[in-house]
C-alpha cells in the first residue's frame, strides 16, 4: 500500500497489555508504523486513531454518550 499523504501524530487506546483489540492482537511498539491488508473503510476495517487524545475516549470501552445534556 502506498500513500501520498504526510504521516499524522495520532492516538489510540491499547489493552492493557499493550496489544490491538478485535482479534489483532499486535503489540504497538511507539514510532513503528502498523499497516493492514484490507482497503480502510469507515467505522468497518482498518484501524482508527484520534487526533486529539481526548476523542480516543469515545472508543473506549464503557463509553456513554451523554444524551441529556
């Protein structure tokens, strides 16, 4: 896969035991670059990361939308 997009610094929230979820299971290693074998889809495949740390929050999990407000 090849892209002409310039690298981003992004966030994403980890296992405990610093590996994927939903049955990667890859341990993330910082400053390395993880790459998947599908054409990325929205909210489908690929990996998600958030730009700012604070909307990783929303992936986490027990996350509820607060509705009420």
């Amino acid at each position: 896969m090849t892209t002409t997009q310039e690298p981003i610094r992004a966030y994403h929230l980890l296992n405990s035991d610093g590996r994927l979820g939903y049955q990667d299971n890859r341990e993330v290693v910082v400053g390395e670059t993880l790459e998947v074998d599908v054409e990325p889809e929205l909210c489908a495949a690929g990996l998600h990361a958030s730009v700012r740390c604070l909307d990783t929050l929303r992936y986490s999990p027990g996350f509820q939308r607060n509705t009420s407000v």
